[in-house]
C-alpha cells in the first residue's frame, strides 16, 4: 500500500483536504486524533505526562489541558522533546499497527509536524497544504478563538512553508476557492492510484519520488 503523509501548517486546510480524499473512499488516518487517545484519562499515557510535567497540566476535570502543555513545550526546547519521546514512538506503533489493516491502494496519514519530528521517512510520500499566513492567521483565530498574536507565535514555532516544500513531493496550494482545492485532490487521487497500479505491476517498493 502506497502511505501518503498528509502535513501543512497550523490553518493550512489539512482536515479539509483529508476530508476530501475520504470522499473518494481513501482511509485516513489521523495523528491528532491518535494522540488525543493516547492522553484521554485513565490512559497510562496521560499519567507519563504528568509524571514528567506535573499535575499543572491538567484541566479541572483531570483531562488534559492541551493548551497549557503547549505553552509549555513552545517556551521550553528541552520539555518539547521529552514529550515527543513520550507521545511519538506510540503514535507511530498505532499508524502502524492501523496501516497493517488496510486494503485501500493508498491511505493518507495526516502528520501535522510531519518535518519538524523528522518522521519523513514514515511515508512513500509527502503531500504539503500550503498556504499564505495571511489565511493561516484568518482561520485559526476564528477557529480556536486566539488572537493573532497567539497564532503567530505557532507559525513561527513551526518549520518555515520553505523547507516544508523543499520535502514535499506534492503540493496542495489552499489560497483559492473549495471547488479548486477539490480538483487538487482529485488530480492527485489519480495520480496516487497510478503509483500504486505501476508500483503493483512492477513489484517495486513504492519510492516513486
């Protein structure tokens, strides 16, 4: 099976680009939502995160307070990289152990900091949502309700748009209108299953880049 890695930066438009290959019937799997498992309470993730950040982290309810972790390890170099040696070998075990799974030609696993956790080698293939910060700015403040300020701060946490291109070997551009994005997806749906009929063909792995 053909795995394309989904990734873009925050307010990119990856949920809608994943949404719509899921419109032509392509698994998705999602490392947020993973994630969010990993750290739903009762779950022995959540406990190795208090344990390494402390009860701080926690909401009113004993759930995760995932913005203040975030402020956190956005202040903290050393504290980011002691929770993706906690969160990241699991997430990888279930894309996995998900993948192993599926029939489908291709699937997309959407990997939000596909670059910065060096996690290219997870895929076949690397598709970018790019986008300008004007846009990203616009959606993620009226989506998480932050003021831009706020949402800056993550853009500029994040690999800069030039070396996320520089990685990808396909581009998404989500400056223009859904039905656009729509004939994107539906170019590279083509194109995916192509690679894998050709790849099926020849019995070659599936680095087609």
């Amino acid at each position: 099976m053909l795995v394309v890695a989904l990734t873009g930066g925050i307010g990119s438009g990856k949920t809608t680009v994943s949404q719509l290959f899921e419109a032509f019937g392509i698994p998705v799997i999602d490392t947020d939502i993973i994630s969010r498992q990993l750290v739903a309470p009762g779950e022995v993730t959540l406990e190795a995160i208090i344990n390494q950040f402390g009860p701080s982290v926690l909401s009113a309810d004993r759930s995760l307070n995932r913005t203040k972790l975030r402020q956190i390890i956005f202040q903290n170099t050393e504290k980011k990289a002691q929770l993706e040696s906690i969160l990241h070998p699991l997430i990888r075990k279930e894309v996995a152990r998900q993948i192993s799974k599926l029939t489908a030609p291709y699937c997309i696993v959407v990997i939000p900091l596909l670059i910065e956790s060096n996690q290219e080698k997870i895929a076949d293939r690397i598709l970018v949502v790019d986008t300008s910060e004007f846009a990203q700015l616009a959606r993620v403040t009226l989506r998480d309700n932050q003021t831009e300020n706020e949402v800056a701060a993550i853009i500029s946490a994040q690999v800069s748009p030039n070396k996320r291109l520089a990685a990808a070997d396909e581009v998404i551009h989500n400056n223009g209108s859904l039905k656009e994005l729509k004939q994107q997806v539906a170019i590279l749906h083509q194109k995916y299953l192509t690679y894998n009929q050709a790849s099926e063909q020849a019995n070659l792995p599936f680095d087609l880049r």
